[in-house]
C-alpha cells in the first residue's frame, strides 16, 4: 500500500463471493484501502465500534438484518457514506429510492446471475462511487479521497463566472432554490408535502445518481398539491411547480423579462458534485437575486455553502435546516459557518418558513 492515506472501506455482503470479489478489486487501488468485511449487520456493529470506516459498500438482502434497515440505523447513529451494491436496487425501484432516503450516496445494482464476472469488469465504476463517497464524506478530504484521480475542487467559476449580474428589481415574485444531499430524499419529501399547490416556484439539487432524479421526482409528484418534475432546459419555472436537477447534469435558473427558467447543462464537477447546489445557488444570486429564497438542507460536506453567501449578498434571505433535523449536518453547518444564513429552521417548520418568507400562499405569479 504506497497511498500513505488511503480510504479505508468496510464491505458487508452475506456472499462470500461478492465479500471476496470486492476486497480484492478495491484492495488493488493504491489509495483503497478494505479494513474488514462482514457478512451481516450485526457483526458490522460490532467491527464500527472498534473501527470507523470512510466508506461502506452495503447489500440490502441479508440475514437477521436487510441493509435498509441498517442504513436507517447507521445514518441515525454514525453518518458514513455508504455505497449501496445490490441486485435488489435497480434504477427508480422502491429499494434504491429507499436507500437513498436513509443517506446513501451511491448505487450499484448487480446481476442475480453472474455477479463475480460483473463486479470484476465494473471495477472502475466501483472503485469511483467508493472514492466519490469518500469525498462526500465529512472524514474525508480530497488528497484521501481523489489520491490516484487527482482534480481541482471546482468552484462554480467553471459553469458560471463570478460577478455581479445584470440590475434585478425586487418584486413580490419569490423564486425558491433548495439544495440537499445525505438524506435529503426525505427532507425533501417533508418540505413539498407541506406546501400548498399554489407555492412559489422551486428548482431543487439534491445530490442522486444519474437515472433516480426522474423516479424521485414521479414519486413525489404522486405525494404532494404542487407539480414535481425532473428538469429539462427550458421548463419555466412558476407558481405551484418544483423542478429536481437531474442526476449528473448542472442546473442554473435564468430569466428572460418577466419569466424565469432553467437551462439543463453539462460540465465538470463544482464542489465534487453534478448537479452541484452552488451552481443553481449562484445563478439564482444573479438571475433573481432579492426575489430569490434561499434554502439549505441536510448532506455532508459544503456544497452549496458558497452559493448560498452569494444568494444572500445580492439581497436573497436563505434559510437552512437544523442541526437537530438533519441527518447530516453538514452543508447547512457550512452555509452557517461562512455567515450565509438568515435563519436555521426545523425540518417540520421549513415548508412555513418558505411560505411565510414568500409572502404566504400568493407566491409567483404564472
């Protein structure tokens, strides 16, 4: 092992095959490091209380305990960026939305059939989700995390340069911005259950691999009075709609006259993220500015905690979730940090602070 700091990963799996394959695949990376395995739960508690990995790659069917069920646990007791690698979480299945509900950063969905071959030929998508958890992480920095990939932190200059936009008047119109990563699937849910059909406009990044977006945004858009859509270029943004950036695409509001909208782009990462909530916070700083509402929720990291500075020096009021609420308080710590938010609000209470901070039900005007 020649990475003097490598990230350190627990592997739970009942396969002994699946255990084996993935030890040996990441344990060839210089900078991964497989500081145990466990083929249930149960002997996973006991090794984390001897040890605290960086990353955690998860099965969800085991014995005695699913990896839902633990994940919820974990999240609740001692937050890690896990990895999700089951063949019971397939793209927009109840499982992986699930799992990314409780905290999950990544998934992997394997074969039934042929698991040992697949892990074998997706090693460098394994090994990436592992090291982009690891950077996720609040333990981890990026000469651990990125050690054998190295790359700049982008800032969002790389998407949209820094500056100050064109003159925007403040009006009565409120445009809502949201960022979320590490349980935000359900933070998310609470807040766009809790409005009303007629609520101000709201662009969302929540941190998701690419594929989920489009199923969260169905599956909350069956849940709640407003309309919930996964973004595309061009989607006006209005009273009564929320759009979710899709997974691995970066997604900035514009305006043009009296409308607003969002334009769907490629880019590299900003803030080790794609989408990343500092490029939505910082277009929303110069295309709305006053008329935008800020608003921070759970996740690891600090993404997001640049953009929302910049939301709230050009006139915007930003609100971020509490410690208490959050499964990781994380970005809304940043955000806090860096003197960006306005107030810190209970999840239970957010959905009435939006309301209350756009000026109750009335919201933006179609």
């Amino acid at each position: 092992m020649s990475s003097s700091n490598p990230t350190r990963v627990l592997i739970i799996d009942d396969s002994a095959v699946v255990r084996e394959t993935l030890k040996d695949l990441l344990s060839a990376e210089e900078d991964i490091e497989v500081m145990g395995t466990a083929n249930d739960p149960f002997i996973a508690a006991r090794k984390l209380e001897r040890e605290i990995p960086d990353v955690i790659t998860l099965d969800i069917e085991m014995p005695r305990m699913d990896g839902l069920t633990f994940l919820k646990k974990l999240m609740n007791r001692h937050p890690i960026p896990v990895v999700i690698c089951s063949s019971q979480a397939g793209q927009g299945s109840r499982n992986a939305l699930q799992a990314l509900e409780y905290g999950a950063v990544e998934i992997i969905e394997k074969p039934k059939l042929g698991t040992k071959q697949f892990l074998e030929e997706s090693r460098i998508r394994i090994c990436d989700a592992v090291r982009g958890a690891a950077a996720a992480g609040k333990k981890a920095g990026p000469e651990k995390a990125l050690a054998s990939r190295p790359a700049p932190k982008h800032a969002a200059d790389v998407i949209l340069p820094g500056g100050v936009g064109g003159h925007v008047v403040e009006t009565t119109q409120k445009i809502v911005v949201v960022g979320a990563s590490t349980g935000g699937t359900e933070a998310l849910r609470v807040l766009l259950q809790h409005l009303p059909a007629d609520a101000s406009g709201m662009v969302v990044v929540q941190h998701m691999p690419e594929h989920f977006t489009k199923a969260f945004a169905e599956r909350l858009a069956e849940l709640c009075e407003v309309d919930v859509k996964e973004a595309e270029s061009n989607d006006s943004v209005f009273r009564g709609r929320a759009l979710i950036a899709p997974g691995n695409r970066h997604t900035l509001l514009k305006r043009s006259g009296a409308r607003y909208f969002v334009e769907v782009r490629d880019g590299p990462l900003v803030s080790r993220h794609r989408p990343s909530v500092d490029v939505l916070f910082r277009s929303a700083a110069r295309y709305a500015g006053p008329n935008a509402v800020g608003v921070i929720m759970t996740g690891m990291g600090d993404d997001g905690a640049r953009g929302m500075l910049e939301l709230k020096q050009a006139g915007a009021y930003t609100l971020a979730q509490d410690e208490a609420s959050s499964v990781v308080y994380g970005m809304p710590r940043e955000a806090v940090a860096r003197g960006a938010v306005d107030e810190s609000i209970s999840l239970q209470s957010m959905a009435d602070a939006v309301l209350r901070v756009c000026g109750g039900r009335s919201g933006i005007a179609e």
